[in-house]
C-alpha cells in the first residue's frame, strides 16, 4: 500500500509541475488575465483535473510567485553575500543572466512573470515580494555597486539608478528572447553598464 501512494504522489507532483509550467509560460507572455481554461488546456488537463489541484488561479499564482522570488531572491543574495570583490560578483550575476538568456527559458518565463505581476493590479502581500531573507535583486546589486564604487571598479552615480539600468537591460532582452528571437548576448557589454573596465 505504502509503494502506490508514492507512485500516487509522484503522480500528482508531476501533474502540479505540468501546470505551473503552462501557467507560467502563458503568464509571462499574456499576462495574468489567463484564464483557468487556458492553462489547463496549454497542460493537457481538463479545468477539473486542474481544480483538483489549485482551488483557484490566485493560489496557483501566489505559488509561482513564491517560487520566482525565491529563484530569482536566493541566487543573486548569495553571489552579493560573497566574500569577493564587486567586481568578481558583477560578472558572476552577469554571467549567470546571459546564461539564462541562452538557454534557460523557465528563467526567462519567471523574469516575465514577476514583472507582469507587478505591472498588474495582481494583490500583492503587505510584506511585498522580496522580505530581508530574500532581497529584492535590484537591492542586493545595489549593494554590490556600493562595494565596487568604494573599490573603483564601479562606475560613477547613483547605485540604485545603476542597479535599475542593469535589470532593465535584462528585462528588454527577455523580452526579445520571449518572442523568440535569438540571443547571444556578451557578458562584457552587459557589464559595461556597471563596471569601468
């Protein structure tokens, strides 16, 4: 009995990953107007198979949510929480975005969907998306440029509007990389933006 409730659970996971995959794609893309329909059609399932596991689109939202702030939060936190020069961590995160820009299209899928989230009237907790323990990632690079501007690798001015500059660069080629056209982008032209050299 014990072997066919993993075998069940197994079952459901795989079915729950189904359908945060296509509602994440369509998200990114449409935007969160989606409806129910939509995504349990993009998964393969009926509208019931997909009630059966989500009570609704906001708590399938809210999850992905969840997931994206965590993903995108916990990587950029623990290259900036490193004991290395702004420099070194610049083109680490860099390094990390072109690569995601290449070949990871979920990343490029929950980039899109944090910033269609914001861009709606989506209600987001009182707490906001990013909490101290998962930093908003324009904050964490912002501290990483304060570092490199008292270092002098970092270029001149406002280290937020520098930070904003950068994920916007990112934005801009998900964008291009959501609507399929391909991109190689150099990590040096993107760390250009932050880095003197």
């Amino acid at each position: 009995m014990p072997r066919a409730k993993e075998t069940f659970d197994d079952a459901s996971e795989t079915t729950r990953q189904k359908i945060k995959a296509a509602a994440l794609s369509l998200f990114a893309r449409k935007g969160l107007s989606v409806t129910i329909d939509e995504i349990a059609k993009k998964a393969g399932l009926s509208k019931e198979q997909l009630s059966g596991h989500y009570k609704s689109k906001e708590e399938l939202i809210a999850e992905l949510i969840q997931q994206a702030v965590v993903i995108s939060g916990k990587s950029i936190k623990e290259i900036a929480e490193r004991d290395s020069s702004a420099a070194v961590k610049i083109k680490q995160i860099t390094a990390m975005m072109c690569e995601m820009l290449s070949n990871n299209y979920i990343g490029i899928d929950y980039f899109m969907f944090i910033i269609q989230v914001s861009m709606s009237d989506y209600k987001i907790p009182e707490t906001g998306l990013f909490t101290a323990d998962m930093p908003n990632p324009i904050e964490s690079l912002t501290r990483i440029i304060y570092q490199g501007q008292a270092e002098g690798s970092a270029v001149n001015g406002d280290p937020m509007q520098l930070a904003a500059v950068y994920w916007s660069a990112i934005q801009g080629l998900c964008c291009f990389a959501i609507t399929g056209i391909p991109l190689s982008p150099d990590p040096e032209i993107l760390s250009r933006i932050i880095l003197k050299n």
